[in-house]
C-alpha cells in the first residue's frame, strides 16, 4: 500500500468520525470482510475493498451509487451546482453536466478536499455549445468539501452549493477516491 493509501485510510477514519451523526456520510449497502489472517474476528487487518465498476449519479436524488454490474456497493449523498435542474450547456451556468463520461485526474493539490476530474465536455456536448456558439466550460470534478469553508458545515450537507461539480463529504470523498480508478465510467442522469 502507497503512503498516500495509507493517509487517506487513516483521513476517513478520522473523517469518518467527525461526521458519523450527520446526514451526508456514506451509507453502507455492500459487505466488506472484517477477518485477520488467523480467521479470528473483530480485527480488520485483512479487510479487502470492492471492486467498482462504475459510478452513477442521480442527481434528482442527490446520490450517487459505486455500481459492480447491477450491484450497489455504495451510495452517498452529494451536492450539485446551484442550478440543479437541467443539464450544464456552457461555463457559468452552475449547472452539474449530465450523460456519459469517464473519471479522467486526481487531484490531490485541489482547492477542495481531494478532487477527480469528470471528463466534461463530451462529443454531445461539444456539438451543442459550437451550435450555440457558447463556451461550454469544463473543470468539472467530483470532490470534497472546500479547504477554506465559507459558510458553516451544515450549509454544505443540506443543499446544493457548488459551480457545477459533484460534492461528497471528506470521509465520503476518501472512500470514493480509493474504490474508484482512472477512466471509470460515470453516468450522470436527471
């Protein structure tokens, strides 16, 4: 395990926590095996981490599913763009994009707590902001919560708040970043 697996596992622990009371934690729906080598339990030593295949967002719901084949293995709540309804068509709309694309960069220099880039505009994308004749923006990211908040926690867990990006709390963001891997497929849908 790299030194960086090895930090954000002991994050989300403490992470974890920190905000195991609020409404914006992960909501467990798979199993994970909690056995050490010896097969004795109650020790987590030989814990395994499941294998995603790929992520959907429904953002009617504010959730958003790591899915092996038609299994979920996680669900979490997110926060989408200030203008949740309807699908991002150019930079500044504050919308959260919706359709196909693929988990592209991680970030861990980001201005919020971890960031994975969304590979937002795709070719549908593309076709209908040259249509427009609009800039169809770009840099949107699955990420945590800002490194420098602004407002109270609460305003971050209960509503939507970012410029067109998926939000997960800081413990939910170091899950998804070590369940998930570079090129996965992410659905986003109304």
């Amino acid at each position: 395990m790299t030194r960086l697996s090895l930090l954000l596992l002991s994050c989300c622990a403490a992470a974890a926590v920190a905000t195991a009371s609020t409404p914006f934690s992960t909501q467990m729906v798979g199993n994970v095996a909690n056995t050490d080598n010896d097969g004795g339990a109650g020790t987590v030593t030989g814990a395994r981490l499941p294998d995603a295949e790929r992520v959907v967002v429904r953002k009617g719901e504010r959730r958003m599913y790591l899915m092996n084949g038609g299994e979920v293995l996680r669900s979490y709540r997110v926060a989408l763009g200030l203008v949740p309804a309807g699908s991002k068509e150019r930079s500044g709309d504050y919308r959260t994009p919706e359709g196909s694309y693929r988990l592209t960069r991680r970030n861990t220099h980001s201005d919020f707590f971890l960031a994975i880039q969304v590979s937002y505009p795709n070719a549908d994308d593309l076709q209908r902001a040259r249509r427009n004749r609009w800039n169809p923006g770009g840099s949107i990211m699955v990420h945590g919560l800002p490194n420098t908040l602004r407002h109270a926690p609460d305003y971050y867990a209960n509503q939507d708040w970012t410029d067109g990006c998926i939000a997960l709390s800081n413990a939910d963001m170091v899950e998804f970043w070590l369940l998930t891997h570079d090129n996965m497929p992410i659905d986003i849908t109304p």
